[in-house]
C-alpha cells in the first residue's frame, strides 16, 4: 500500500489523528510537514492530504473517519 497523507504542522487537532491512523495501520506513509498548501481550510478545520485530495472534517475524529474511510476503500480495491 502505497497511500501518502500529508498533515501540515500548523493544523490543529492533527496529532490525536495521527497517532489513531500510525497505531491502526502502521504501513501508512503518514508524515507531518510545515506546510501542505491548504492555508485557507488549515486555518478553519482540521485538514489532510491523502494522495495530493484535500480532506476535511469538522474535528479531529470526523477527519479521522474520512481518512479511515478512503484507506479501507484503496485497500478493498486492492
């Protein structure tokens, strides 16, 4: 698996996020980086790159689901 997801250092409530997905599925390439460009969401909401598509939630579990969502979606297609 080959999936990549960005969080940008900056955003909050990205750390309890990464922590559940490291723990879930360690194979992951999970990094956190200064900047992944989504200045405007990365201000409102907690906000991640996942294979250069922008997703959101409107907190730190809601974006959760939504990454977990499209991991087991790539996974399942696999």
């Amino acid at each position: 698996m080959s999936i990549k997801i960005r969080f940008c250092e900056k955003n909050k409530g990205k750390g309890k996020v990464v922590r559940r997905l490291e723990e879930e599925f360690p194979e992951l390439n999970i990094k956190i980086k200064s900047c992944v460009k989504q200045c405007g969401c990365c201000r409102d909401m907690p906000v991640a790159v996942v294979d250069k598509v922008k997703v959101t939630g409107r907190d730190g579990d809601d974006l959760y689901s939504k990454i977990v969502e499209i991991v087991q979606r790539d996974l399942a297609a696999a």
